[in-house]
C-alpha cells in the first residue's frame, strides 16, 4: 500500500472520529437540556469546544509521516479542500522527502 493511501485513510479515520463525536454531543444535548440543564448556550459550547478538541489532537497528532514519525495533520489539512484524501499536490514529506507514491 502506498504511503499516500496510508494517509489518506488516517485522513478520513480522523475525519469520522470527529464527525462521530459532534453526532453523539447532537443526541446528548437534548438529552441534558431534557434533565433540567437549562444553560443551551453553554452546553453548545462545551461540546463544540471538545469536538474541536478532538478535530485538533486527531488532525495534528494522529497523521504522522510512516518514516519519520513527524505529523504531517498541518500540512495535509491546508494543503487539501477535500476532508477524505490528501492533496495531489502534495508528493512527499516535508520532513524527510519521502515520496507519498512510494509502497510502504
Ligand atoms: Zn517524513
């Protein structure tokens, strides 16, 4: 499998790991205003500020480069419109210079 396929299925796992979490913090949220919580606003907050969270920790934490270990999330995310595939543009690791097209 290429270093490129690699990253874009990390890619998209980060992407349905955060997508997950806002869906949940949907279904929750009137679930907790239902328990007498009365603050909305408040509630909204938290869960978008921990979704955002997790968008965060996923995106620049998870995708690391397969040779060098460095995280590549900066780089993918502002290189590529797309949420489910990395930019083909982008052909190698800024870090190290491995080719994105190379079999791992
Ligand atoms: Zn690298």
């Amino acid at each position: 499998m290429a270093h490129r396929n690699k990253l874009n299925k990390k890619k998209r796992k980060a992407l349905i790991i955060t997508l997950s979490y806002w869906l949940t913090a949907l279904v929750i949220c009137p679930i907790l205003i239902g328990l007498g919580l009365k603050n909305i606003a408040l509630i909204a907050f938290t869960f978008l500020l921990s979704g955002g969270v997790v968008f965060y920790l996923h995106y620049y934490y998870c995708i690391l480069c397969l040779k060098c270990k460095k995280s590549l999330g900066f780089v993918i995310f502002s290189s590529s419109k797309n949420f489910f595939k990395i930019s083909d543009e982008l052909t190698f690791c800024p870090y190290c210079g491995v080719s994105f097209d190379k079999e791992v």
